[in-house]
C-alpha cells in the first residue's frame, strides 16, 4: 500500500491507462493521494502531437488530452482535488537532438517524416 501513487510522465506510455489508475487507486491508502502527471495537449492538436510523438518516440502510444484523462480519473472513483496545466513548449530540433544522439543528420531524417 502506498499513501501516494503516481505516473510522471507515463500515461502516454500505457496501452490502457484506465487499468493503471484502478491498480493506482487499489493499493492507494485510506486518505491517500493519486498523482498523475503528464502531457495534456488541447483535443484538436492531440492526433499531431502523437503523430511527431510516435517518430521521436516508439514506445509513445497515445496522449490524452485533459478531458479524457479526467474522464479516466473520474470513471477510477477519483476526485481530482487540484489540477494544474501549465504551457511547457520545447523547441523541436533540440528535442530531437536529445532524443537522437547519434550524428547523421537527424533533424532532417526526423522532420521529412512529420
């Protein structure tokens, strides 16, 4: 049992997410606290952020925008007490430098695919 369960920056790595949050919830403690943390992207940008996603990233599987995620949050038997969204942008060829350290031309291979 754990008095604080949480997924940072995980969410979008699970193929079920719902699943996640019963087992968080199951071995949260009375009185605890869910935590989860992750990108939130507004519905209508949510399809070309997993787009670019799944190319930088192939263990990406699918974000959920913020009122799907409260849905699942919802649906766990949850009560979401405090929400904070905040805008975190990040320049796309330093992200793709990070996420690719080997030379060859990366940038270039990675957007001719966007």
């Amino acid at each position: 049992m754990s008095t604080a369960p949480h997924a940072r920056y995980a969410s979008h790595h699970i193929v079920d997410p719902g699943v996640v949050l019963a087992e968080m919830v199951r071995v949260c403690k009375p009185g605890g606290c869910v935590m989860v943390i992750d990108s939130a992207p507004e519905i209508s940008r949510a399809d070309s952020f997993n787009s670019s996603e799944l190319i930088r990233d192939p263990c990406h599987t699918r974000v959920l925008p913020a009122e799907e995620l409260t849905y699942l949050i919802s649906h766990a038997g949850l009560t979401i007490s405090t929400r904070k969204l905040y805008a975190w942008e990040v320049p796309a060829q330093g992200l793709i430098e990070r996420s690719f350290p080997l030379p060859a031309n990366k940038f270039g291979r990675v957007t001719s695919r966007m």
